[in-house]
C-alpha cells in the first residue's frame, strides 16, 4: 500500500502537532493511533489505562528488559510464557488453566516481526474478559490471519525507531477511539520538554552516524558513547541492580521510581518532539512500504538459509525487522559477523524469569524452549542477507540441536 503525506486542517485542529503523523499510521491500520514519543511510553500509558494495579500479565520472557521495567512501573506482576523455540513466538497451549484464569491481562510481544498468534489470543482474552495488549514494535509491516499485526488488541505500541528508522518515536492504536483524548492527555502529562541542544542533536545524528560508518570508526563511536552515559549496556541484559530495584518497587512503582531503568538507551523516551523530528519521522514514515520490501526480500534469503527457521504454516513471507537465526555457536558467528562490520543486537538472552527471578516475575512453567531460543537466536538485519549468508557460510556455522539435549537448564545461558 502507497501511502502519502495527508494532514487536513481539521486533522490538525483536532490533533495538533502529531495530526500528520496520525494521519499516515491511521490509514495504514484502520485504527485511530495517537502518537508517542517513544514505544516504551506509550506501553506505559497503555497498561495504566487498560489493566488494574497489581493484576497479573501474560508477557514473553524472550523480549527487551526495558519491557519488564515498564510492566513493574506500570504496577503489574509479569508471568512469562511459554514460547516456540523456532521463533520465539508465545505459545498459548502450554500455558496452564489455571494460569490463565488468574490473569488480568496478556501482552505480545511479536518478536522480531514473527507474529504471535493473535486470534488465539484475542479469543482467549474474549473468553476470560481481560484485554489484549500488543508490543508491535517489531512488527510494523506484519500481518496475521490477513490482518496487520496491531489490530487485535483493546490497544497495541509501534516504535518507529525500527523499520522507520526515525530513531525516536512511536504510536498507541487503539480499537475504540473512545479513550483517544484521555490517552493523550496522560501521554502529555509525562512529556518532559523539549530541548533545543537535544533537537540539534537529532538533526544532525544521521549525517555524524554515516561518518562514522565511512571511517570505519563504529566501535569508537560506540565506546564513546558509553562513556557519555548515553549506551549503558555492557551486556545483552543491563543491570537488574535487585535491591535498588526492590527499593523502587516498595515506594509504589510508577514511572518516576523505575525511571532509572526505563530510560536506558534512550533518554529522550519522554521528550516532548519538536519540529525537526516530527518532519523527519513524518518524512520516513511515508516512505515505509519501500523499506518494507527490502525487509521482506531479505527475510526470503536468510530463511533458506540452513540457519532459518520458517514459521509453522507456511504464509506469505513477513517484512521481519531482524531473522532470528538458529546457530549453535552464536558466539563464533557474532564474533565472525563483527571482523565484517557487521553488528548483532536485540539479543535476549537469558530470557526474563531467569534474569529477574521470582521476586519480581512469575516463572515460565516450560522455561526450556525460551532458554534454547534465547541461546540460539542470531537476529540479522534482512537488508544485509547478502553480506551476512557468505560470512556464516565460510565459518562452517551449523544449526543446533533444539530438542533439549544441549545440557541447557531452565534458565538458558549468555
């Protein structure tokens, strides 16, 4: 579908700065969306609205900790779930009734682009009374059951920091438009202001990142910007830091208390958009469907590889924003990616109960498949399928052996 830059004047009386924007995604799901500044923010406003404090949600355990962070904030208890160990979607069938019959609500999470499976969800929340909740942002472009993913939740969050590329912001889709001005209205009372330095910066990141791609300067750039505060992880996962943290927890949670972890990189997940970034995002986000074709053609590539993992089912192929890749030595093969300037992110390992432990989440009652997922998944940008294919190739790089008998134990390995 071709999009292109559409914003009324009524459009934008009624929905002010973000109305273009607005316009684009809403025409792209058929669902009234209100714009974010961050995917992590607009979760956050979600749940508050839509779940009951202290309630229970069903979430994956192979996701972003940022994730975990914001469920606590928002006052939940996380359950994680069962997951198929080919692409980590959720598995509902391996969770138990009773389980089910204790939660108030169930998240997504999509991963990758990989959809969960969206009816089967929807028809259980139906059956249970409890809202769906989508974590789309990987999966701008997806569908499921012929429909795009994020249109079977009460709500769903996109970030356009993925396949839009626009390294900030995001939207909140809703299935009644009914709560449209409140949702706006909590999102502004957590915006902090904008800054002008922080809007130079955003101007001119794209020009500085293709130097430092010129140069070949990466990894300086990104030890720099450790050292800056501004990419804090040294690890897959950041630090749980569990007293701080249960500190946090006993003041009541919120977004202020668990700031600390919310925010890691990406300081600016509350910052109030100015001009600049709202016509850059604008810009790419009309652009869309050209990205999503080279994402779909490279997704094709990598999963006939002997390392993909097609889904159950057949289907058309998704526009995935990374293929999880099954390597035994994921390692070695990371390691053999880097020495090509290739890098490796969004690596979830080890998966969420495991990283957190039982004072702040529900364990998985199968935690074996997640654990074999996690230690496994070599997420690879379609878009560099031609680069990646012969690097893994020379380095004799095999599948694993995903039936258990790896010596895994139930929390998976790093």
């Amino acid at each position: 579908m071709a999009l292109g830059v559409r914003s009324t004047h009524a459009a934008q009386t009624a929905h002010g700065p973000y109305a273009a924007l607005e316009t684009l995604m809403r025409e792209r799901l058929g669902r009234e969306c209100v714009y974010m500044p961050s995917c992590r923010l607009g979760l956050y406003v979600a749940l508050r609205h839509w779940c009951p404090r202290g309630g229970r949600i069903l979430m994956s355990p192979v996701t972003d900790d940022v994730i975990l962070f914001v469920v606590l904030a928002a006052g939940l208890r996380p359950v994680q779930a069962p997951v198929n160990e080919r692409d980590g979607s959720l598995d509902p069938a391996a969770v138990p009734e009773p389980v089910w019959r204790g939660l108030s609500a169930v998240l997504t999470t999509h991963l990758y682009g990989n959809p969960d499976p969206a009816p089967e969800l929807r028809a259980r929340c139906d059956e249970l009374g409890i809202p769906l909740i989508e974590d789309a942002a990987h999966a701008l472009g997806s569908e499921v059951a012929g429909r795009p993913v994020g249109t079977f939740g009460d709500a769903s969050v996109f970030s356009l920091s993925k396949h839009v590329g626009a390294g900030t912001g995001g939207f909140l889709a809703v299935a009644d438009p009914g709560p449209r001005t409140a949702l706006a209205r909590a999102r502004d009372a957590l915006l902090e202001p904008a800054r002008p330095h922080s809007e130079l910066a955003y101007a001119v990141r794209p020009y500085a990142e293709a130097g430092v791609r010129g140069l070949r300067l990466v990894r300086a750039a990104r030890a720099a910007l450790r050292l800056l505060g501004r990419r804090e992880r040294t690890e897959i996962r950041m630090p749980l830091r569990p007293a701080a943290l249960g500190r946090a927890m006993a003041d009541g949670a919120g977004l202020p208390a668990l700031h600390p972890w919310i925010r890691v990189d990406l300081h600016d997940y509350r910052r109030r958009p100015g001009r600049v970034r709202l016509a850059r995002t604008e810009r790419l986000l009309a652009g869309l469907d050209a990205r999503l074709d080279a994402h779909r053609r490279g997704t094709e590539k990598l999963l006939a590889t002997p390392w993909g993992a097609p889904a159950a089912g057949g289907g058309p192929v998704q526009p995935l924003f990374r293929v999880p890749l099954l390597v035994r030595d994921r390692d070695a093969a990371i390691a053999a990616l880097a020495r090509h300037r290739i890098t490796t992110g969004y690596l979830y390992d080890p998966p969420l109960d495991a990283y957190a432990g039982g004072e702040f989440t529900d364990p998985s009652p199968a935690p074996g498949p997640a654990a074999r997922f996690a230690r496994h998944a070599l997420p690879v940008d379609p878009r560099l399928a031609d680069r990646v294919i012969p690097v893994l190739t020379a380095l004799g790089a095999e599948p694993p052996d995903m039936t258990g008998g790896e010596g895994e134990g139930p929390g998976g390995g790093g």
